[in-house]
C-alpha cells in the first residue's frame, strides 16, 4: 500500500515539491537576505500548517524559509521529514499551485 501511495502522490504536480524549474537559491543566498523571497508555498491541506521556502540545499534536502503553525518562526526545516507528514485521511502536504512569489515579511 505504502508504494501505491507514494507512486499515485508524486505523479500529480500538488506532491512536487521542489523542482528543477523553480530555480530556487541556495540556503545560504536566501540565509544571507533580509528578506528574502518565498518562492514556494507549502501546506497541510487538513490542517493550519504552511510553509514558505525561500532557499533550498538539495544536498542536505534543508530549506530555508517560514513556517506558520503553532507560531511563526524563520529558519530551516527537514524537506525529508516534511514528504512524510500524512494529515488527516492520510493527505500529504500540498504545494500551492498558484502561489505568487512575496517577500516572508508579507507571507502571514
């Protein structure tokens, strides 16, 4: 079951994440900005989580962003640990389809 899942989520665009396309910096470019830009927006679509990235490594698979949830807070979090978050009735996290990139400041 869990590869049937993994196979059907990652063939719909919502389950990319990162791609090659979205040509985001590196962590550290976006670390070193004062404010830097959220290219991509993140969310869990049963819940109040949402992430904004900002830079990525894929190296580390670490972004570099905000994370909305029990508070705001910036810095980096785990792109592995994020692809196996299931929600309620099993849903994975979600990219925003439509998401026009803004600086963090604006993004809550």
């Amino acid at each position: 079951m869990a590869d049937l899942e993994v196979s059907t989520f990652q063939k719909r665009p919502c389950y990319r994440y990162i791609r090659e396309s979205d040509k985001l910096p590196s962590r550290e470019t976006a670390l070193a900005t004062d404010d830097p830009v959220a290219l991509l927006k993140l969310f869990d679509p049963t819940g109040s989580w949402t992430w904004f990235v900002a830079g990525y490594d894929p190296e580390t698979r670490l972004a570099y962003g905000l994370v909305s949830g029990f508070e705001n807070e910036i810095g980096d979090f785990d792109m592995t640990e994020l692809v196996q978050i299931r929600g309620q009735f099993g849903l994975p996290i979600e990219r925003d389809l439509y998401w026009e990139p803004r600086r963090l400041s604006e993004c809550v």
